[in-house]
C-alpha cells in the first residue's frame, strides 16, 4: 500500500512539474511574439531601444541587485544613456547623462511628465496626490501651481515683530536653536547621540508649523507618531512592491503591501483631522498657515486666472499631505549626511568655521540674506547633494504619448527611471567624482560659487515633475546647518565604527551610527 502510494505521489509531481515547463515554454514563445510585434511596430527613421535580454515574467528584477543605482550605472556604460529593462512584466525606460535628461524632462517635457499607474501609488493620498498620481492634465497642472503658490507665500510671508526676513526663516532659525540645545543636553546626560533621531523631528515641526500653523514639543506624542509615520512609509516603500511590476501577485498574500496601505491610511487620518480642526476655527479674516490658505480658496470658489477650475474639501487633504511630505524626508537626509561628511572631513569643517566666524560670529543667527557671504558653505552643501546622491533616482516618470528621444522609438505609458546618481558621478561632467571637494563648486577666486556647475547637480528632479519643496528644502539646509556649524563641532564617538557606504532605499541613508558634539565657546573659538 505504501509503495503505490509513493508512486502516485511521483506520478502527480511529474505531472505538475511537466506541466508547470509547458506552460512557461508557451508563455515564453508568446512573450517573444508579443516582443517581436512591438519592434515591428516602430516608425520608420526610429531605432529600436537597446537592453539587455531579459527572462519571461521576472525580466530583470533579480539582476539589478541590492543597489541597482550602480547596476544601472553599469548599464548605462555599456548600452547608452537610453537603455530598456523589465522589471516583471513591465518595460522600463532608463535615462542616464544629463544632457539626455534635460532633453527629455525639459525640451521634451510633456512627453515624459507623465506617472506610471503603479499599484502602489493609488494608495498615497487616496490616490489623490499631486506627486504620485498617474493624472497629467490641466486640472492636475492647476492644482500643483496652487500648491506652489501656498506652499511660496507662507515659506516667504513677511514675519510681523520679528528680525527674520519671512516665516520660513523664523521657524527654521527656532528650530535649528533648539536642535543646538538638545544635542548639547545629549552630550551632558549621554556623552553621545543618533543625530538622525533629533534632526528628523527638527525638520517634521517646521513643515507642521507652515501647513498647521502649530509647534510640537519634541517629546509630543502626536509629533512623534507623525514622524513614525513617515519613516515607516520611506522603509516600507524602499523595500520595494513587486506587485507594481508582477500584477498577478496582487492576488496573493502581501505584508508589505498591507503594510504600505495601513500606513498610508494613518496618515490620512492624521492630516483629515486636522483639516477638520481648521474648517471648525477657520476665519478667512486670519489666514494663520497653509491649510487655511486651501481652504479659503475653497469657500470662495475662487477661480484660478487660467481656467475654471475649484478644488474640493476632500483634495485639501490630499495637497497638505503631499506638501508635508515635500518637506520632511529630503531635508532629513541632506542634513544627517551633512552632518556625517563634517566628522569625516575636519579639514573641511575648520574652513566652514572659519568662513562662517568671520562673516556671521556668534551674536545673531545665520539668515537667508547670509548666502552670498558663505560660498564655501554653499559649495559643502552642493557637494554633499551630489556625492551622496541620497535620491538615487526620481520617483518614476511616464510617458504620455508615443514619442521619440535621440533617435529611439519611446512607445505611450512608457514607465521611466530618471538615474541621478550617474549623472552626479558622470566622469564627463567631473574630475574625479567619487572624491568629496567642496571646492568644485567655486570659482578661480574662491570667493563665489560656480553657479554653471551648480546646475549640474541633480537632487530634485527636473522640468514639469520637479519637486515642489525644492525652494524650501534649499532654504531650511542652509539655515539648520550654517546654525549647526556655528555652534558645534561635530566628533566621531571613540571606538565608533563610522561607515560611510548609504543603505540604499527609496532615499539613500547613512547608516545609524552615535556622534559628539563640542560646543564652540565663542567667535574666536579654534575650529
């Protein structure tokens, strides 16, 4: 009896396993017939997109690797700036060299402004957000300006009773003076600290205070659940959804996914109850922050001067969301890694004490009108943008039309990786890329920054997808870290293993790692 058994068992798997080799032998004939009538279809005086040969079903998801940054650089070197991959079953566009870049997202921008429908992106922002939505239409144009127009007046709003030049600048400027305090007390109670854990807050009340009009104390719960949040939702989206590019795996179990819907609800939730806070004091006759200024266009119906277009209460929510998000996760990043390259480089940190000693001292804060006094603070900044390149890539781009791009045939919902982190270490665009040399970005005279090379650096994106926090992002760098470098310097914690090499994810962090920090004691103090 046991014998039979066994050998029906045997019979079984040879049947399943013959079965499974059929199948996938079809599949494969048809995916290359499919493949095969594509090409035929390219438009005569076009060249067929270059790439590598992919497998059935998985194309090259398991050959890109832990830092497909770099694999896709590699590509770059071999099939060109224009180069087609498969991620599942989708094709994937990747564009490298910035020449290649600004004639797609600039000169050619309404063809690749688009956004991929990614399963995953119809869970941000009830689907509703400016920054992920697969919608590139007039109306969707119009909404992104009126965010901008909120998001610029109230970062540039002239502050009343104040020595700061706008509210930006005043919230920045207290912020980064209690960031000071708390890494001081660290440094007396633990000798020690995580900067990453305090700069995140830091960052997450400004942008509370510009959308809520609110300052959270750093130990608020509320606060802290916010930023749990947004740090949950950059891990659970760097690991990736591979239900993006294999849509049968929608159908099957997924914590990740689960995970990334819940998460995003949270903070739904979050930003539709303080919205309903707001409609409940709003008085049009005091406009105290963002949110107040969406839902005044909102009561009012007023018309935007372009078109005839108003904006709901549900998209109030979906905006302040998105503009929250814009300020929080880059900003974060830019100053953590700021703050790694000052430890690592103490020759570099000694000029930045010196430049900033002698122009600011230490009787007022840094302000934005301090810019041009502190070129080679500028020129830190710039190359800590581009060596770290913690935004490796841009959140995807589409394609909205058949189009072409340097002789290649680009068929319509194209998905499109935009590769930043090639071009921030192109050797054709800088001499020796992987060395950090804030000097790059200085003229001959050293006095004044290269502004020609400035623009070569790729952080946030170009053309009509740029990232609307870009401005605010540039301003509260400058300011937190100018405030930083004027009271501390920054020390590796002995016997503190201090590695350099990101983590890569959705942004490129520096690993967790503790640091000190000295307080300087006066103008003079030896950097």
């Amino acid at each position: 009896m046991r014998s039979g058994g066994s050998r029906m068992v045997v019979n079984l798997m040879t049947v399943s396993v013959t079965e499974v080799f059929i199948g996938f032998a079809v599949f494969s004939v048809l995916f290359l017939l499919v493949r095969a009538y594509r090409r035929s279809k390219i438009p005569k005086g076009l060249k067929q997109l270059p790439g590598p040969l992919s497998l059935p079903v998985i194309g090259h998801t398991l050959s890109l690797g832990n830092n497909p940054h770099l694999t896709l650089t590699s590509m770059s070197e071999k099939y060109g700036d224009i180069f087609q991959i498969r991620i599942g079953t989708r094709p994937v566009l990747v564009l490298s060299g910035l020449n290649t870049l600004k004639q797609a997202l600039i000169k050619q921008g309404d063809d690749f402004s688009g956004r991929p429908d990614l399963y995953s992106f119809r869970f941000i922002s009830g689907g509703e957000s400016l920054t992920f939505s697969s919608d590139y239409t007039e109306v969707w144009r119009l909404r992104r300006k009126l965010a901008q127009n909120a998001l610029r007046s109230f970062s540039a709003e002239e502050c009343k009773n104040s020595t700061h030049s706008c509210l930006l600048e005043e919230h920045v400027c207290s912020e980064a003076q209690y960031l000071v305090k708390i890494f001081t007390e660290q440094m007396k109670t633990r000798g020690s600290f995580d900067p990453a854990r305090y700069i995140v807050v830091s960052v997450a009340n400004v942008i509370c205070a510009l959308c809520f009009g609110k300052r959270y104390s750093h130990n608020d719960q509320e606060l802290l659940n916010i930023v749990h949040v947004g740090e949950e939702f950059t891990k659970t989206a760097a690991s990736g959804n591979p239900a993006d590019f294999i849509p049968i795996l929608r159908l099957l179990p997924n914590y990740s996914m689960d995970k990334f819907i819940a998460l995003n609800k949270r903070f739904m939730i979050f930003v539709g109850n303080i919205v309903k806070e707001h409609y409940r004091s709003f008085d049009k006759d005091n406009i105290r922050d963002i949110t107040d200024s969406l839902i005044g266009h909102c009561q009012d119906k007023k018309m935007d001067e372009n078109a005839n277009i108003q904006i709901s209460d549900e998209k109030i929510v979906s905006i302040v969301n998105d503009l929250f998000g814009a300020g929080f996760e880059t900003i974060t990043i830019a100053l953590t890694w700021s703050v790694m390259y000052l430890i690592s480089y103490p020759d570099i940190q000694k000029k930045l004490h010196k430049e900033i000693d002698e122009n600011i001292g230490k009787d007022r804060s840094p302000r934005i009108a301090d810019k041009p006094l502190l070129p080679y603070t500028e020129a830190f900044i710039m190359e800590t943008f581009r060596h770290s390149s913690f935004l490796p890539f841009t959140i995807p781009h589409c394609t909205t039309k058949d189009t072409s791009l340097n002789g290649y045939f680009v068929s319509k919902n194209t998905c499109v990786f935009v590769n930043q982190w090639q071009v921030n270490h192109d050797l054709t665009l800088w001499k020796d890329p992987f060395a950090f040399h804030p000097e790059r970005f200085l003229n001959p005279d050293g006095k004044s920054i290269n502004k020609v090379e400035c623009e070569k650096v790729l952080v946030f994106g170009l053309g009509k997808r740029r990232c609307i926090g870009e401005p605010i992002g540039r301003t509260e760098v400058f300011l937190f870290l100018t405030t930083l470098i004027q009271q501390l310097r920054f020390e590796k914690k002995p016997g503190q293993d201090f590695d350099m090499t990101p983590q890569y994810g959705l942004t490129m962090k520096p690993k967790g790692c503790e640091v000190q920090a000295v307080q300087r004691s006066s103008n003079k103090a030896a950097a």
